[in-house]
C-alpha cells in the first residue's frame, strides 16, 4: 500500500468532519491527538467525552500522555463496546508521533480509527464520507479497513492479555472465583465473533448493493436534472438546511455536555494535583520494588520450569533411538527411490531423442495419405470403365442377336434367289436383261453382309478384352486380399507388443529399485522393437500400394483368357447379400476396435494417476525426514512425531490397496482385449471367399476403405505413444521441481521462524503472558 496515499485519504477522510477544533492540513498535524479526539467524540460521545482531558502545548510529552490516553480508550472500545480481540492489531510507536510525528506510526493509529468508524452504530454516515472521496483516496481507505479488520478476526476470540501499564503499577492475580465467569464470557465471545463474521458478510452484500443502488440513483439524478434543473437547486438547498440545522443542533448540545464536562474536570484536577504531589515520592519507590520483584519470581519460575523441561528432555532422549532407526530406513529407502528416479529421467531422456523418427514417420503417413487418394482416383476410373464396359456389352449382345436374324434371313433369301436363277437359266434366254440386274444387286447385298460381319467380330474381340480385363483385376483382387490379411496379422502383434510394453511400463513404478535399471533397459528394448515393427509395416503397405499401381498400369495391356459373362445377372443378388453381410461384420470390428482404443485411453489415464500416487509417496516421505531431522536438531516431542509416522503409514496402505486395484484393472482390460483380438482372428478366418466379378469389386472397395482406417489408426497410436511419452517427461520434472520447491520452503521458514517451532520456545511463548499476570 502506497503510504503517501494513504495519508492523503486520511486527512480527506478526516476534512468531512464539522467540528473538529482545528482544520487538517497534512498528516502531521494528527501527532497532538486533538483531531482524532474530535472524530471519536463525534463518533461515540457518551464513550470517548467522559475521558477526555487534552493538555495543549508543543511540548512532546504532553503529546505523549494525550496519545496514551487516546489509544488506551480506543483499545477499549474495540474489546469492550465491539467485542473484538485486538492481540493481532498492530501497536503504533507513541514515542515517535509524539516527538518525530513519525507518518508510518500515525497511519496505523489512524487506522484503527476508521475500522472503528466503519463497526459503530452509525457506520453507514462516515462509509458515506469514505464514498463521496475520490476514487484513489476510496481504494487506499478500503485496502487499510481491510488489512486491520483481517488482523482482528486473525486475533482470535480469546480475550488478550493484559499488558502492563505505562505508569509501572502490575495487576493483581485473578481470583478463581471469575474463572468459570471468565470461561462464559469466552463461550459468549466466540458466539458474539461467528454473529459478527455472519454479519459483515450481510455488510460487505449490503454494500455492494449499495454502490450499486447509488450509480444507479446517480444516473437517474443525471437525467432528472436534465428535465428539471430548478427544482433539483431548490431541493438541495432544503436539504442543506435540514442537515445545517441538524449539525446546530448536535453542536448545542456537545457544547452543553463539553461545559458540564469541563467543570468537573476542573474540580477533578484541583483534589488529583494534591494528591499527586504527596504519592508521587511513594510511587517512585513502589514501582522500584515491584520491578525487582517481578524479575525475581520471573528468574523462580524459569528455574523450576527448566528444571522440568530437563527431566523431560532425560524421558525424550531414550525414545528418539528407535526414530533414529526408522529414520535411517526411510533414508535408505528415499535413496533408493532417488536413484530409481534418476535412472528413469535419464531413460526418459534416451527416449526424447526418437522426436525426429517420429517426424519421419509423419511423413511417411502423409506421403501414405497421398497414395492412397491416388488409389482412390484411379478405383473411381475403373469403376466407371467397368460400367462403361457393361453397357457396352449388353448393347452389343442386343445387336449380335438381331444381326444372326438378318444375317438368317438374308442367307434364306440368297439361297431363294439362287434356286430362282437356275430355274431362270433352263428356261432360256427370255430373261437375261433381269439375271444382270439381280446378280449386281446380289453382289452388292454380299458386301454389305461381308462389312457388318467384320463389324461384329471386331465386337467380339472388343468383349474378349473386356474379359481379360476382368480377368487382371480378379487376380490383383486376390493379391490385394492377401496382402491385407498379412497386414492384420502384423498389426495384430505390433497391438500385442503395445499391450505388453504398457503392462512392463506399468510394473517398473511399483517394483524396487534394484530392479529399475532391469526394467528400464526392457522397456527401451521394447520401444525399439515395436518402432521397427511400424517401420516394417510402413514398407510393406508402401510395397503393397506400388505392385497395386504397377498392376493396374499393366492390365490394360495384358492378354488373358476368355471370360464369360453368362450367368453374371443371375448371381447378382447373392453376391449383394454377401456385400451386405460383409460390411455389417466390418462395422462390428470397427465398432470392436474402436472400444479396445477406448480402454486402451482409459488405461493410460489410470498409469498416469498411479505414477502421481507414488509422487505423492516420495513427497510424504521427504516431509517425514525433514520432519525427522528438525526434530533432533530442535528437540521436538516424539507424540506429533508417532503421529506422522502413523498418517504416513496409512497413506501408503492406501496407496498400494490402490495399486493393486489399478493392476487388477488392467489385468482384466487386457484378458479382455485378447478375447476381442480372438475373435476378430475367428471372424477374418471365417469370412467366405469368392473370385467372382462383383465381389472382387466390392471387396476392393472394402480393401480401399479398410486400407485408409489402419493409417489412421496407425496415426493415432503414434500420436498416442508421443503424448504419453511427453506426458510423462513432463510429469517426472514437474515431480522433481515440486519436491525442490517444498524444501526451498521448509528451508526458508525454518530460517525465518528460527527456534520459534522448538518445543521449548512454544513453552516459554504460552508461559509469558502468566508471568505477566502475575
């Protein structure tokens, strides 16, 4: 908080006050305590007037004396009137306000001052006056409020005790008759302190709706004075001199109660300057010889308490050998464990270095995602050129049977015209005009027969390499499918390796550490192993796509044997039936695999809060032997030490009964996953086989589409493998960071703290305020 605003929202805030005896200027001019006076007489008059008695003058122990009385009436109020405890308030240095008018020692007095202002009766007048501040001077003042009204609920509800008195007199013990008075009061206190928390909450609402009412009163003010102006002047000026004759008012009768006041003071003073001159001899001499006898029995009680502590102490020794012991084992252990971590963030480091394989298998997948869009294109071409073909063939199959007719019919009429010109022959010479004409005719009728029956041999050839045709792709068909089928049948066991190394990668946290390294070697085999085995996939789908290519460029250029068409539309619909059945068992195992990547996402999950459960564990031993060692440095008792040890224990009980359930879990996953895996093999096995020509196509298409599903898949595994590998880098630094920050901490408050955690500095903390009593 910036002290020199501070200081000026103070003197704002103290400015809105009427009828404070002089104006205030700077900060400085609060060090006499005349101003502050004046504010808590007009805050509480019946409180603050009966105690009032300023002696002015530049003198600075008058000053001190009136700050005195001033902070003495003030803690009162806190601890009587609001029932708060003001152990935990700050205790400004009198001393320097009154001869330097130091500004840091005058700001906490004054603030004290304004929290008691913003709790009284009439708190919601002098929040006003806070709020009709500007805005700096606002958040300066309500920062303050805030820090001194934490440091009072920090305090407790116990009430503090007292200190002694300024003037060196030292209370008297209190009788056991007030104990069980004193106990009530307490238990009234603690109730009085929760009401209250319940009712600054409702303040603090209250509040909030407040400045919300009033920027909404002050917009609705901005467009009333926009219609009216006059009548807004006229009704302020009412106001103003409702509220001037309500401040006449409460001036006249101040000055009345300040007269009565003055007079009694006056005859007060007259009778005390009398006796002040007879006791002042004695009390000098008194106060000597009360301090001497309050170090004396200060010096009596140390004794005797230091004589206990030591026997105590004897006691405490003989049991800290069995916790040095136990402290010994978890040192080993914690080295143990610190090796083991340290060996798999070296193995975990080895394992970052395969980041450019990875992006080399990216590539590969993208370059994989390029040839299967071309094997797409060019399954699209030859699905048109087929049914181009169908047609095609259909239609001359239409035009071959009606060209056998008219091939027949003109065969007939030929051999009908020859029969007629050998009877025209033997009859003579009486038509020969007619023979010559109809030869010609005949002639050209036989060219025209000759023209179209090239025409549908050329048909015929053009069918019989449409068949060959059929025939290449029914034979790259086959290969395609064994090709998938070996393809299953590798990543079926890369998915099995896969299972296996997560299981070894999950038992390397819970095995010991003399068997870490073992472990970790076997895991980075392991890893190698199953890169390799994506590398051997990869080239293998890549020597599959390309004798795809290369015997799809060659089918249009290859011969084969004939392929016949008949009885193709009769086994259509069987072969529709099967497509169908085909592609409901595809989307069962898709449906299958897509649950076994499910659980396998769900495993994972599960390895990673395993592996936060042992971080914790390396944590709460940690504490355990910071706990351990402070203890024999520092003298701590062996009760809070039993008590670690027992919640240190039971944690770890938990936390391996939760071990064995997660490994029970993933027992039963992966049984499961085999059995998935069995029937997949059993359903790819027992799916029927057939060369025929729609099924080859539809197979083909299922192939395509099989084909692009396994390099997602593979994609995501990779993706998969990257983030649980980078999840769990990221998992062990975080675990280390966190373990050196909580002893950077430990460290740090052990040092600030110094002996104030020691079992004996806690003895002699509780013990003073007794001896003060006393």
């Amino acid at each position: 908080m910036d002290t020199e605003t501070l200081a000026i929202a103070v003197v704002d805030w103290i400015s809105t006050f009427e009828g404070i005896s002089k104006p205030c200027r700077s900060i400085r001019d609060l060090s006499d305590g005349a101003l502050f006076y004046d504010v808590l007489s007009e805050i509480d008059n019946q409180w603050f007037s009966l105690v009032r008695s300023i002696d002015t003058g530049d003198n600075w122990v008058l000053k001190f004396n009136n700050l005195k009385k001033l902070y003495k009436v003030l803690i009162g109020y806190y601890e009587e009137v609001l029932g708060q405890n003001t152990s935990a308030v700050e205790v400004p240095n009198l001393t320097s306000i009154a001869r330097d008018a130091d500004v840091v020692e005058l700001l906490k007095l004054a603030q004290l001052v304004i929290a008691l202002a913003v709790q009284c009766e009439n708190n919601q007048q002098y929040i006003a006056r806070i709020q009709s501040l500007n805005q700096q001077s606002q958040h300066a003042l309500m920062l303050s409020i805030e820090t001194v009204m934490g440091r009072l609920a920090n305090g407790g509800v116990v009430p503090p005790s007292p200190a002694p008195t300024t003037d060196g007199n030292t209370e008297l013990p209190v009788p056991t008759a007030f104990i069980s008075e004193k106990l009530e009061l307490e238990k009234l206190n603690k109730t009085l302190a929760e009401q209250l928390d319940v009712q600054r909450n409702k303040y603090e609402q209250l509040l909030s709706d407040r400045n919300e009412l009033r920027s909404r009163l002050q917009d609705m003010e901005q467009s009333v004075s926009q219609l009216s102006e006059a009548g807004k002047i006229d009704f302020i000026l009412r106001t103003e001199i409702d509220n001037l004759k309500a401040d006449l008012n409460k001036s006249e009768n101040k000055r009345l109660e300040a007269e009565a006041v003055v007079e009694k003071q006056n005859s007060l003073i007259a009778d005390l300057t009398k006796k002040v001159d007879e006791t002042s001899k004695k009390a000098e001499e008194a106060n000597r010889l009360k301090d001497q006898l309050d170090e004396f029995r200060h010096t009596a009680d140390k004794l005797q308490k230091s004589e206990a502590i030591i026997d105590k102490y004897k006691k405490k020794l003989e049991e800290v050998g069995d916790l040095r012991k136990q402290m010994k084992v978890l040192e080993e252990q914690h080295q143990l464990q610190s090796e083991r971590n340290s060996h798999l963030e070296d193995e975990y480091r080895k394992v970052s270095s395969f980041k450019p394989l990875m992006d080399t298998y990216k590539e590969q997948i993208g370059e994989l995602e390029g040839k299967n869009s071309t094997l797409q294109v060019e399954n699209s071409s030859l699905d048109f050129q087929l049914k181009d073909a169908r047609s095609k063939l259909e239609r001359y199959d239409y035009e071959r049977k009606a060209d056998q007719d008219t091939i027949l019919a003109l065969e007939d009429r030929i051999k009908d015209l020859e029969l007629q010109g050998a009877g025209i022959e033997l009859s003579g010479s009486m038509s020969d005009e007619l023979d010559e004409t109809s030869n010609a005719a005949l002639k050209t009728k036989v060219v025209q027969l000759e023209r179209e029956l090239e025409r549908f041999r050329a048909a015929k050839l053009s069918d019989q390499t449409d068949g060959t045709r059929v025939a290449v792709l029914e034979n790259l068909l086959e290969d395609a499918t064994r090709l998938k089928e070996k393809f299953e049948q590798d990543y079926r066991q890369a998915f099995e390796r896969n299972l296996a190394l997560e299981n070894e990668m999950k038992q390397l946290q819970s095995v010991s550490s003399a068997e870490g390294g073992d472990n970790a070697s076997g895991l980075r085999i392991k890893i190698t192993e199953y890169e390799n085995t994506i590398s051997s996939l990869q080239a293998r789908l890549a020597e599959a796509e390309q004798s795809l290519t290369s015997g799809r460029s060659a089918s249009p250029s290859n011969g084969g044997n004939d392929v016949t068409n008949a009885g193709i539309p009769s086994k259509e619909e069987k072969f529709k039936r099967q497509i169908r059945q085909l592609t409901d068992d595809n989307r069962q195992a898709m449906a299958q695999v897509n649950k076994m990547l499910h659980e396998k996402e769900k495993m994972q999950s599960e390895y990673v809060e395993t592996k936060e459960l042992l971080h914790q564990q390396e944590r709460v031993t940690s504490d355990l032997r910071s706990a351990l060692a402070a203890m024999e440095s520092r003298g701590q008792s062996s009760d809070e030490t039993t008590q670690k040890l027992g919640s240190v224990t039971q944690k770890l009980v938990q936390s391996t009964e939760q071990n064995k359930q997660l490994h029970e879990a993933l027992k039963r996953a992966k049984d499961h996953i085999i059995l998935q895996e069995k029937q997949l093999k059993e359903r790819a096995t027992s799916l029927p086989k057939d060369g025929n020509y729609t099924e080859a196509i539809s197979s083909f298409e299922t192939q395509l589409k099989e084909r692009e599903e396994e390099v997602q898949r593979l994609k995501r595994e990779l993706s998969d493998t990257r983030a649980a590998a980078k999840r769990e880098q990221r998992l062990m630094l975080s675990a280390w960071n966190n373990v050196g920050t909580e002893l950077q901490k430990q460290n740090m408050t052990q040092q600030r703290t110094g002996t104030s955690m020691s079992w004996l500095a806690q003895q002699r903390k509780n013990l003073s305020p007794q001896i003060k009593r006393r």
